[in-house]
C-alpha cells in the first residue's frame, strides 16, 4: 500500500504511520479522529478517467488505487456502489431548479449508504486476519457489516439499539450476525461496542474511531463526478448523523480535485433532524464540536439520531470549507419528504435518506440553491428499511386505499364515488 502516505490527527495535526497506528491518535484518544493521506502523484500514475472508461468494473473496486486497500486483496462479490444517479426535473420544477439528481443509495446490497464503508472494513480486517470484525449501529451500518460477512463467511458481532427498526434487526439476524441488543441509545451501544472490541481483541468498524470508513464512504463522489461525466455538482445535500457520509463526501471531491480530476468541490449541505441536531446548534453558535456537551437525540430518522455526533471533527469542515450549511428539518417535513420524493423521482427513501430532500426544499426557500445550478440529493437508504414511517407518511399525505370486494362491480361503485379531492389525486403526473 505505498499509496497511503500517512494518518493525521484532526485534533493536533500530528501524523502517524498507518502501520503503526491502527484507530486513533495516541495522544487524543476517541477524538483523535485521523484522516488517510495519499500520493496523489503515485495514484494519478495509476488510474486516470480514461483507464476508467475502459473498466467496466461497476464497483467501487474500480476506484481500487485511490482506496486504503492493497492492490492484490481480494474484494468481495457483492455488488457495493455503482448506484444510479437519476435526473429528477418534476423535483427541480417543484423548488425553482433546472438540474437535479437524486443518488440512490437503497440500491445498495444491504440498502443503505454504509455498504461502501463496511466494505473497506471487511477487506481490511481479513487482511489483518480478523477472527471477529465489531460494530456498533443504528441499524445500517450493522446491516451493511452483517451483509458483507455473510457473503465471505466472516464472523461478527453487532451492537445495537433494542429499539432500533425491525426491519434492520431482521437484516442483522437473516444475515447470521451475533447480535447484541443494547437497552439504551446509540451512543451508548457506541461505548460498549468501543470497549468489548478492546476486551476481546475485535476488529473495529466503528464510525469516525475507524479512519477507513470515510475512505469508503468517498466512493459516492467519485461516482456522482464520473456519472456527471467528471462535471462536479455545485451543492450536495445530505442526512447528517455521526458525520462520516458527509465527510466521507468531502473527503471523495478533494482527492478528485488533488487529481485535477474536477475544477470545483460542490458545497456541501449537512441535513439534521430538529430533534437530533448538534452539529446544526455548533453551526449556528460557533461552538467548538470537540468541547460542546452532547444534545438530545430524538428524531423518528433513526439513523440520523446520534447525540453526539462521531466525525463531528470532519462534518464541521466539510460544510464550512465547501461553503454550504447545516440545515434543521422537522420529524413531520421528513415523512411528508418520504412521498414527495417517491412521486417526484420513483426513488423510495427511509426517514433519515428523505430527510435529505426535505433540507433541499428548505434550502431552496432561503435562496441558498437557485436557478441552474446543478444539485445533487442523496437519498442514503431504501424506504423498505421502515415501513412503520412510511406509512406513517402516506396516511398524513394520502390518498387513501380503496377497498373493494373482488369483482367489477363492487369496484364500479367505488370508483363512481366523488371523493374529496380524488380528482386531483387521481390526475396522472399531478402527484406533487
Ligand atoms: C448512517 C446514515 C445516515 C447518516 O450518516 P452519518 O455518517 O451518520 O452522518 C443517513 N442516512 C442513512 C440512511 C444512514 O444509514
Ligand atoms: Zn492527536
């Protein structure tokens, strides 16, 4: 791996050897969050947009030299990245724009956004010769961990929430994990996963403390830039819990830029949950992220319910260095988003992926996006992934079912039926 220069801390700058350093900075402990330095002069040498033309690797494995991964381990077979990026004129119409894409990420194999993280850690730890490979979660990124070790055979073990989706613990127990239901928050199924992997010698997935997500996470840049044929957005928005996507973002559109790939980083626009939103407050009183107290972190968004945020550290700069913002919306603007971008695009989102489209709307109103720029929503997971929300939404947004017995007849009369506003409804292409 002679492309990975060095590890450097984002608390004191110091850098350290990625062979002698596996996690964090000595010196700064759990928020001694590191990013990966690179040769961008050696990977330049090695992959270029035209050696990318010609792969037909759909993968993230097609990025291989500019990942933190030997060049000979082997990858595993499912299907990580290479998500469509779908023009969505109906949702610019409906806020004033003329160029939108949506990036869905519930096509993703475990459907979510993590399976790109949980990727580089899988790859990782077997190069090391893990026994075990740990996570905590609020139910994606275990998912995504419990997914790719089923597919290699990899032991693993998984903390999370008792009171996370049913749908993601299904995932995690269909996919054989050893499951740990913590009866507490996220932040606290956090700490005992940090601490157990310490006791029991775990290869350690977890966000931010592992350097190498964000490393993963960036692939979803490269593959915005390479789908916008190498023409980067001018604003990204995105669900913003512990950080790392955001920041993995950022971390994607500065190799590119490093590479003279791209002419421009897009601004980067971090969506929080009202309920969960300590990066927005620190965003918006100038408070130091590493000093604030933790806030509260209530949100029907559950996997962008973190109190106190991981990679805090690298979704702070990512927004202000790209010069975008932090963007608060309600519990009741993210299930009424959930529709709106199903109608508008085709693309069904969980909660905290819709979330992302509800801070597009906002950011739209405050003239913060406008006119013919080029904007980017990620839609983070599949709205398969909490079907309670979801219904929860449509019955607020309607239209409602009919129920009919099973013949013409029965449903001859109900359709003769006026119902308060079913002509609208029904009225195709007129569902925003
Ligand atoms: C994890 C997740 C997020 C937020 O990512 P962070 O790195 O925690 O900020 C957003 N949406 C979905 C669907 C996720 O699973
Ligand atoms: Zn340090």
């Amino acid at each position: 791996m002679d492309h990975v220069l060095h590890l450097t801390c984002l608390v004191c700058g110091r850098t350290h050897d990625p062979e002698a350093v596996a996690y964090v900075c000595p010196d700064h402990g759990n928020e001694g969050i590191l990013d990966v330095g690179y040769d961008y002069d050696l990977i330049g040498k090695r992959i270029s947009p035209a050696t990318l033309a010609r792969n037909s690797d759909p993968t993230i494995w097609r990025y291989k030299p500019l990942l933190p991964v030997a060049p000979d381990s082997p990858v595993p077979a499912l299907t990580v990245g290479g998500t469509p990026l779908y023009a969505a004129p109906r949702l610019a119409a409906a806020i004033g724009l003329s160029q939108l894409w949506v990036k869905d990420e519930g096509r993703e194999p475990s459907a979510s956004f993590k399976d790109r993280a949980s990727a580089i850690a899988l790859v990782r730890a077997q190069a090391q010769g893990a026994a075990v490979i740990t996570t905590a979660s609020t139910g994606n990124a275990a998912a995504a961990l419990a997914g790719l070790c089923a597919s290699v055979a990899q032991e693993n073990v998984i903390f999370v929430p008792a009171a996370a989706a049913p749908a993601k613990i299904a995932q995690l127990l269909a996919y054989g994990s050893r499951v740990v239901l913590v009866q507490g928050s996220y932040d606290q199924a956090f700490e005992l996963c940090l601490q157990a992997a310490a006791e029991y010698g775990w290869y350690n997935r977890n966000t931010a403390f592992n350097p190498y997500m964000t490393e993963g996470k960036k692939t979803a840049s490269y593959e915005i830039c390479e789908q916008l044929r190498w023409n980067a957005p001018d604003a990204v928005f995105v669900g913003v819990g512990d950080g790392c996507i955001i920041g993995g973002l950022h971390k994607g559109f500065r190799d590119l830029l490093e590479l003279g790939w791209i002419d421009h980083i897009p601004r980067l626009y971090g969506v929080q949950a009202l309920g969960s939103s300590f990066l927005l407050q620190a965003w918006e009183s100038g408070e130091d992220v590493l000093t604030k107290a933790p806030a509260p972190a209530e949100t029907i968004a559950d996997s962008i319910s973190a109190g106190l945020p991981r990679d805090r550290i690298k979704a702070m700069a990512a927004v202000r260095d790209t010069g975008g913002a932090f963007i608060g919306v309600s519990d009741d603007e993210i299930l009424a988003a959930i529709p709106a971008l199903a109608r508008g695009s085709g693309v069904f989102a969980e909660p905290a992926a819709a979330a992302a489209w509800a801070g597009c709307i906002k950011a739209a109103e405050r003239g913060l996006v406008s006119g013919a720029e080029r904007v980017v929503v990620v839609s983070t997971g599949s709205g398969l992934k909490d079907v309670a929300s979801a219904r929860r939404a449509v019955a607020a947004s309607g239209p409602e079912p009919l129920t009919v017995a099973p013949d013409i007849d029965a449903l001859r009369a109900v359709m003769a039926v006026r119902r308060p506003g079913a002509e609208k409804r029904a009225s195709l292409g007129n569902f925003q």
